[in-house]
C-alpha cells in the first residue's frame, strides 16, 4: 500500500497507480508547526526533525519528503510484500529530498527510474534510519538483497 500526503490541500483521492492523497493531516501539522515556530522564531531545532518524521512516518514503513528536513509533501510505501531487489518507481515529477525508513529490510535509493545499478547509490538501514538531507535525485527505490 501506498500513501501520499500532501500539505496544500484537504482532500482525500485515489489514483491510478494506488497512491493515497491525504492532506488533512498534513494541512493541521503545518499548523501546528507554524505556531511552534513563531513563538520560538525558528522553524526547525535540533531533533525536532527526527520527532516529526516519526510521527508521520509509521513504523513499517517508508516514507519520502518532498523538502529536506522532513518538509513539504510526504510519500509513505508500505513495502512488506515488495520482493528484494524489486525496482519501485516514484511517481511522476515527485523528487524526495529526505526520508525515512521505518521498514524492517535496508532500503537502496536510486536516481534512474530503473534502479540502474552502474552507479553507487546509497542504502538505509531498516528499522529507523532517518535522513533529512538526501544526497541525490531520488527516482526509485528497492529492497536490498
């Protein structure tokens, strides 16, 4: 199952691809954010990041910011029936810039759609790994074998 959420609106649609648009939650965490900041005058303090991605990243999962330091729109893949050495795509123009990984297998980031493997590519621990700053043009994922 995939869930994608995003921040500007207050919808909920199903597309073809089965991504999951859901900005409800989204919408009230910026809120909450934007309050957080304005009374303190900063947007983001040390281990604030890592708290939010885990609120919104649940255990099991994978999850993708659009922004870096867990901000902007949030993908979330639930990879638990995806074989090892599958190649995901990410759909359409979304380009993370952080992520998350909750699941409990490595996962390998990847910048061609194909998971093309000429190139190194970094892998994230399972069980929690928390980026903030991606240091490539994500286009794809997979489970490491």
């Amino acid at each position: 199952m995939t869930r994608f959420h995003h921040q500007n609106a207050a919808r909920k649609a199903q597309g073809p691809t089965g991504f999951r648009l859901s900005t409800a939650l989204g919408a009230a965490m910026v809120a909450a954010l934007a309050t957080a900041a304005s009374a303190s005058a900063s947007v983001t303090h040390p281990g604030e990041g890592p708290d939010l991605a885990r609120s919104a990243c649940e255990r099991g999962m994978a999850c993708l910011w659009g922004g870096q330091e867990y901000d902007d729109a949030l993908l979330t893949k639930d990879l638990r029936n995806t074989n090892p050495g599958d190649c995901v795509p990410l759909s359409g123009d979304f380009t993370p810039k952080s992520l998350a990984n909750r699941s409990d297998r490595d996962l390998t980031v990847y910048s061609d759609r194909n998971c093309n493997p000429d190139k190194p590519h970094p892998t994230y621990p399972g069980g929690g790994t928390f980026t903030p700053k991606i240091p490539i043009t994500v286009t794809a994922i997979k489970i490491a074998q």
